[in-house]
C-alpha cells in the first residue's frame, strides 16, 4: 500500500503566531517535523500551508511544500486540498502529521503506518499513557478513551475523544493528534459537514464518530512535546539543543 505524509501548517496559530519558523539548532520547527516524517521512510512527505513563508522554508531545507488556501476551517480540510494538488492517484494512506511536534518519534509513525494497514482501518491515530492526574483536567490536552486497554501491540477502537475527564475513567490515554486516513474515508471525511459535538468541543475527530467511521488507536512510549506557547518552545528548545 502507497502511504503520503502531509503536514498542514499555517503562520496564524492563535497562542503562538509565527511558530512554524521558530528554529532551533538553526532549523525551522516546521522543518525539523519534516525531517522526522522523511526519517520514517513510509512514504513522500510534503507540508500543506497557507503562508509562502513557510514553503519558501521547507524547500530551503530540501522538503516537498504545496501553498493551500488560508480560508480551511481545520487542517484536515487543508490536506485534503494538497492532496487534490499532488495528484497521486495511487494512493492508499494519508498521514496527517501535526507540524508543532519536532520531538515526535518517527518508530511512531511507523507503527501506525503498519497497524493501519494490518487491521484494513479506515482512520488510525495514537495516544500514550497518562502520567499525571492533572492532565484529565487540563483542557488543552485531549484525552481518547478506548474499547480495550492499549498495548504495544493491539489498534482498539476509540469510544470518544474529550477535553476534560474523570480520573477514573477506563481506558482513557493522552491523545496525540496524528491521524492516518484511508484514502476513501478522507474524501468522505472532508465532505461530511461539521457536527455539533465537533464544533462545541472543538474537536475535528468527533465528526467521524458522529458520522460512524471507526477511529483505531496505536500506544506510544510517551506523547511528543507540542509547542503551543512560548513557554514550551523554550523548553523544547532547550531539550533538543542538549541532546546534539
């Protein structure tokens, strides 16, 4: 099967304008996440934006940039114009890589490249086991409950997706918001118009349950650092500059 990463991307982030450009190591963040999705080997890569700034940077940097329109609701509907654009017609998977995650672990994207695959699933995503009691709270983090406890190896379905949770709740993990669509089900996907419980919860995910469309969930060793605020460029900054 023909798998395709693309990573939206977009300049206009609302809690930290401008970060795609951030560098460090003298490496845009942008192209940092590229070079991860390259690193997995599953198949072309290309970046979805809809600021030449960050096209003119990625091909700096060697990388595959389509511009897009700046008028998408969510980054799905963006890769879904790239998509259009490359014209690959052999396409099986597209990956939907989040372009604030240069610490990502490119074994992940591996993993769900294959489980998809394996398991025939229609959309697959992953999440990691929850550290601390104060994530079910935080509302930035979004948290997936699934049917089974998550392993190594197993691809549950995913009950629901939530920004807050009890502790309690079974099964539930950190979710880490990288998606993997079958071909099919993406242009289906984009087509659907959004649900009220994807729009009250700001949740693009919720459209496909609301809509019946299975999500599958692979487990990571921990989730990658996202870099939201300004505070956690910082720290990611600090951490990747240590360890070269």
């Amino acid at each position: 099967m023909k798998t395709l990463i693309i990573i939206p991307s977009r300049m206009s982030a609302k809690r930290l304008p401008g970060k795609p450009l951030l560098k460090i190591n003298g490496v845009s963040i942008i192209s940092h996440v590229y070079k991860k999705a390259v690193k997995a080997n599953i198949g072309e890569v290309f970046v979805a934006a809809e600021d030449q700034e960050i096209i003119d940077d990625v091909r700096y940097n060697g990388g595959q940039a389509i511009l897009t329109s700046n008028r998408h609701e969510t980054g799905t509907d963006r890769i879904y114009e790239a998509l259009e654009k490359i014209n690959q017609k052999d396409v099986d998977l597209i990956m939907n890589l989040q372009g604030d995650e240069p610490m990502i672990d490119a074994a992940d994207l591996i993993n769900l490249n294959n489980q998809m695959i394996k398991n025939k699933s229609k959309i697959g995503t992953i999440a990691s086991n929850i550290s601390e009691t104060k994530v079910y709270d935080d509302k930035n983090i979004v948290k997936v409950t699934t049917k089974e406890t998550l392993n190594k190896s197993n691809f549950p379905e995913a009950i629901n997706f939530s920004r807050k949770l009890k502790i309690d709740t079974k099964n539930s993990y950190y979710h880490v918001g990288i998606y993997c669509y079958h071909f099919e089900t993406l242009k289906d996907f984009v087509n659907f118009k959004q649900s009220t419980n994807e729009l009250k919860n700001k949740l693009e995910q919720l459209r496909a349950l609301d809509n019946n469309i299975k999500i599958n969930v692979a487990l990571t060793n921990s989730p990658p650092i996202g870099v939201d605020t300004m505070e956690d460029y910082v720290a990611i900054k600090k951490l990747m500059e240590y360890k070269s």
